[in-house]
C-alpha cells in the first residue's frame, strides 16, 4: 500500500505536529491492526458456527430417536404443539394428530 499526500495534506499533518513518515508509520500500523482484528473475528465466528452446528445435530439426532407411538400417547393439543415445534426444526414427522384409517379422494377426481 502506497500512501501518496498533496501539499494541503502535509500542512495538515504537520499542523498536528507530526511529521510525513511518523504519520505513515501510524496508518500502516492501524491497518495492520485491523486487519488482525479482522481475522481473530472471522476466526471466532467459525468456531461459534461450527459449535452451534455440532450442537442442533445432536439435538436433532436426538429427537429423531422419540418414537411417534411416545406422541400419540399426549393429549391432542400437547401433542399437536409438539408436532409443530419438530417442524419448525426441520425434522419431518407424520402427521399424529390428524391420523385417519383410511385413504379420501377428491370428490370431482381432480
């Protein structure tokens, strides 16, 4: 990275009372800090994904392990709002709470 400054910069610079290369100097070592900024937040980001993402697979592998037969035994509306909270995860579950015995067709066949 080059730094490049007109004449009105350098009066500005100097009005502070520091010279052309100590400014320089500052704002590659700004930065360079950043920059390294940059990285350690990246790098935590990964770290906060990746144990995230270990932890919702073994919640869902965990649920993936409750029988349905355990959900039927609810009453209705505990077990429709267990239903839907698997759904919002994104396991998919057989509708319990609406089971039907038999099969109904489209009255005009569609």
């Amino acid at each position: 990275m080059v730094l490049c400054y007109e004449e009105k910069d350098r009066t500005a610079i100097e009005a502070v009372g520091m010279k052309i290369i100590e400014f320089k100097r500052l704002v590659y070592k700004t930065c360079g800090l950043w920059k390294k900024i940059h990285e350690a937040i990246c790098i935590t980001c990964d770290v906060v994904k990746n144990v995230i993402s270990k932890a919702f697979t073994q919640i869902k592998e965990a649920l993936r392990t409750i029988r349905v037969h355990d959900i039927q035994k609810l009453e209705p509306r505990k077990r429709w709002k267990y239903v839907r909270s698997l759904e919002r995860i994104g396991i998919p579950v057989v509708p319990v709470y609406f089971y039907r015995p038999s099969v109904f067709y489209c009255r005009n066949n569609c």
